[in-house]
C-alpha cells in the first residue's frame, strides 16, 4: 500500500516539464507555488491522498526521506524525464541547488 503512494513521488518527477524547469529555475519559483498552481488536478489528487497515509505512517515517511535525495531523483529523471534531466544539467550547481530545494519542498508538501 506504501509504495503506491511513494510512487506519487516518482510520477510528479516524470511529469516535470523542461519548460516549467526552466521558469522555475529562472524565477526562483518554489514548489509550493507550483503545487497551488495544479488546481484541481490528478497529481495533485494522488498528493493529498498521499500525504493523509504518510502522515501516519512513520516507516513510510522514513523510506521517502530515503529515496527523496539528490542522486535519486537526478537518476531517476535522467531515464524517465531525460528532458527535464537536460535542462537541471545545463544549470550545473543552480540547477541541483533547484532540484535540492523541490525535494525539500515536496516533502514538506507530503508531511514528512
């Protein structure tokens, strides 16, 4: 059961979108801005339902403190969004700084 909501996580960096990347990086935006951009959307739909499990799920919320790091999500989008891969790439140190903080944010956004 855990695992389909930690894959909320892995769905939100395949449908990262380079353009978006690049405005977002560009603009200093934050997850939290995009999040309340989303509306009324599936993603989101699958976020909330996730942060309610997480919220009380310990173990689960320690296991997506685990995979939710850098290198991870750097891999991962590198094979599932090589796009939006490129483009974190080409920013060198401010696009990892950017990754870092999404990864900060989207957590919080989980309650973890």
């Amino acid at each position: 059961m855990a695992r389909s909501y930690i894959n909320t996580y892995f769905m939100w960096l395949k449908s990262l979108q380079p353009i978006d990347v690049v405005d977002a990086i560009e603009q200093g935006k934050t997850i939290e801005q995009a999040y309340k951009e989303l509306g009324i959307n599936p993603l989101r739909m699958g976020i909330a339902a996730a942060r309610g499990f997480l919220k009380i799920s310990k173990t689960s919320q320690a296991k997506l403190r685990e995979i939710a790091t850098v290198d991870l999500t750097l891999m991962t989008l590198k094979y599932e969004n090589p796009g939006t891969y490129d483009v974190i790439q080409r920013y060198g140190e401010r696009g990892t700084a950017y990754i870092k903080q999404w990864i900060q944010g989207a957590l919080k956004i989980l309650g973890c």
